[in-house]
C-alpha cells in the first residue's frame, strides 16, 4: 500500500489515480489486521493529495460475551489528506510554520511515496467494535457457574430467578409479619 505519486504531484489540480488494494495485511496496536481489499483513489489539491480509501479487512479478537475467538469484519471509509515533504513540487509545505501540525502517518516522503498503511491502519483501529461478537446471538458465559452457554445449557437463569422471588417472598411475608 505505497504509491509513488510523483506525476500525480507534478501534475495539474484534481489529477487522480485510482489503485486496486487485494488481500494486504497490516499491524497496528496488537492487532493484526487481514485480507484487507477494496479501492484507494488519490487525488491532487493544491497543497496536498486527498485520499479517499474505502476498504473492507477483518481482524481476530476474544468475543466480549463469551470471550471464545471472534473473527472480526470492518468497513471503513477513511479520507484524509497527505502533505508532501517535496517543496520542489508543491507550493506550500516551505513556508509553513512551527504551528501546523503535521500527523506523520500522513506524510508523503521526499521521494514522493505515499505509504498508506498507517493511516489506513489508524482508520481500521478506529472502526474496531468495542465488544467483538463471534456471533450475534452469543449467548455468553453464565455469571454463575461460567460455562460457555453457547455450548453447555446450564439451569442457572432459572434458579437465580426464582432465589429472587424466593428473597422477594420472604420480604414480603416479613412486611405481612411487621403489619400485624
Ligand atoms: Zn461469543
Ligand atoms: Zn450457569
């Protein structure tokens, strides 16, 4: 996922190549990220290239019920701009300041290459659910006697129930006692 953009930048406002991006992989914070596919297209401003990336990937996790291997699909849509570090072919990057801040996963090297693999990585990362299923319906691991309730059918729920309506009962009868 590296470009050479030279001729894009040496060409003329809202040039665009378009790239392929087939079954790549990467790794950004300990996850590793697999048969990532899908469309880059790369297009010149005036000062920048605009990327627009959308790409489907998918990942390993624990799933958060059960906390069995979940295989993880995401979709992204990142767009973000690259600056390039060779003032020779755009206007602006000399003359910017100690203020602009520049994200170094969205940089465009002297040498003209444009790595997308951080930022898309930081794209992905962002997507990630916050509690991976490895399924929808997974029903979880029993707080009571921790067996994985996708395979064992434990009687837990129900017991627990009715220990609450046993407690409530008694409360009651205790309300009943005090009453009289
Ligand atoms: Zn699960
Ligand atoms: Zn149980």
């Amino acid at each position: 996922m590296i470009y050479n953009i030279a001729g894009l930048l040496t060409g003329n406002l809202g040039d665009s190549q378009q790239h392929e991006i087939e079954n790549e992989s990467l790794r950004i914070s300990g996850h590793s990220i697999k048969k990532i596919n899908g469309q880059v297209r790369l297009m010149r401003t005036d000062r920048t290239v605009l990327v627009n990336a959308e790409i489907e990937a998918e990942t390993h996790d624990s799933c958060s019920r059960c906390l069995e291997p979940a295989t993880v699909n995401v979709f992204v849509n990142m767009e973000e701009e690259f600056t390039p570090l060779n003032a020779d072919l755009v206007d602006g990057p000399n003359n910017r300041t100690d203020d602009d801040y520049y994200d170094s996963a969205l940089i465009i090297d002297e040498q003209n290459f444009l790595d997308l693999t951080e930022g898309l990585g930081q794209a992905i990362l962002g997507a990630l659910p916050i509690a991976p299923l490895c399924k929808d319906d997974c029903l979880g691991i029993c707080p009571t006697c921790t067996v994985n309730r996708n395979i064992i059918q434990c009687s837990c729920a129900k017991s627990s129930f009715d220990l609450r309506w046993a407690g409530l009962a008694k409360l009651m009868e205790k309300g009943a006692e005090s009453a009289d």
